[in-house]
C-alpha cells in the first residue's frame, strides 16, 4: 500500500508541476485540457474510474490486469486533481518577475524551473503528493474492481474484514491506515515549519 499509494502520488504530482507550469506560465492550450479532466476525474466516483480501466486495460493489446500497475494508474489518475489545484495555487503565488530576473542573468529555461519556480513552490508541491498520497493510501471504490488476489490493499483488505464480519481485524487494518495518514500528516507538519524557519 505504501509504495502504490508513493508511486501514484509522484506521478501525480508530477502531472500537477508539469500542468500548473505548463498553464500558468506558458498558456499552453493542452495544460488547459488537462487542468479540466483532471478535475473531472477527481470528481467522478471510484467505481465509474474501476469500471473505465478495467474496459481500457482489462485485456487486449495493453492488459494491465492483475497487476500493481493498475492500481498505480487508477491512483494517478483519480487524485493528479489534487495535485494540480495545489501545485497550481502555490504557483500562482510566485510572481513571475523573479522567473525573469534569472533569465536576464542568463540562467537556460531549465535552471529557472529547477533553482526558481520549483524551490518557491515546494510546499504546494509537497502538499498535493501529500494529498495525493493519503487518498491513496484509503481509496477503495476503484479498487474493489480493479485488484486481484494477491495485490490487495489495506483498505481492501479492511474491507473484505468488515464484510466477513471479523471486526478486529478490520479496525486492526484501519487503525493501520489512521497511522499512516497521521504520519504524513506529522511530516508534512514539521517540513513545513522547518521551511518556515528559514524563509524567516
């Protein structure tokens, strides 16, 4: 659960940078498409994102059943949402004079993204991974459809507990899952107020 809901939670995050950038500081017309579908897919119910996969990769020339990577797609694709609203928030913040003063020293495109942009908006990029990883960790409507035996989830497995009626064991793998996001949630708390700290 940990790695799918890591994995997931890069790729997302990674949709979100590429987005955000891609929408706010270059007006790119597919950033705009891909900022509406994936608010779209992060507003669509689990089940309907499960079914759709399951159709998409359930067999044929790409069949992705039956294994972990789609789970890692189901994850991506449900929450890069999150992802982009965040990552979009925190960049929006970064006045886009002081990507132009790094040009004007002759930094290439590349080291302005990586020395300037990307430094300035590490907390909402952390923040949506974060999300992104959370949701991750407890997403169980697509997954009921789309993982097979031997891939399940902790909140899967949670799940099939409470249906057997063995309560123990499944508040065991809840208690897991709470932990989990406190966790992060306790990380993502003190990263931020190191930042914090030394912005001060």
């Amino acid at each position: 659960t940990l790695v799918l809901a890591a994995v997931a939670s890069v790729l997302a995050t990674i949709v979100g940078i590429v987005t955000a950038y891609g929408n706010l500081r270059l007006g790119a017309a597919w950033a705009k498409v891909v900022d509406r579908v994936s608010f779209i897919t992060f507003a669509t119910p689990g089940l309907v994102i499960g079914l759709a996969l399951l159709l998409a990769f359930g067999g044929g020339v790409i069949n992705l059943y039956g294994t972990y990577a789609i789970l890692v797609v189901a994850y991506m694709v449900r929450f890069s949402g999150i992802a982009v609203r965040t990552v979009s928030t925190s960049m929006a913040q970064i006045a886009p004079e002081l990507e132009s003063a790094g040009r004007i020293v002759g930094l290439p495109e590349a080291r302005v993204i990586a020395r300037i942009t990307l430094p300035l908006a590490q907390q909402g990029i952390f923040a949506g991974f974060l999300l992104a990883f959370i949701n991750g960790v407890k997403e169980i409507s697509a997954t009921s459809l789309i993982v097979s035996q031997g891939h399940e989830t902790l909140a899967y497995e949670g799940y099939l507990r409470f249906q057997e009626g063995n309560f123990t064991q499944g508040s065991a793998v809840s208690l897991w899952m709470i932990f989990l996001a406190l966790t992060m949630t306790a990380l993502a708390s003190r990263n931020g107020g190191h930042q914090q700290g030394m912005l001060t």
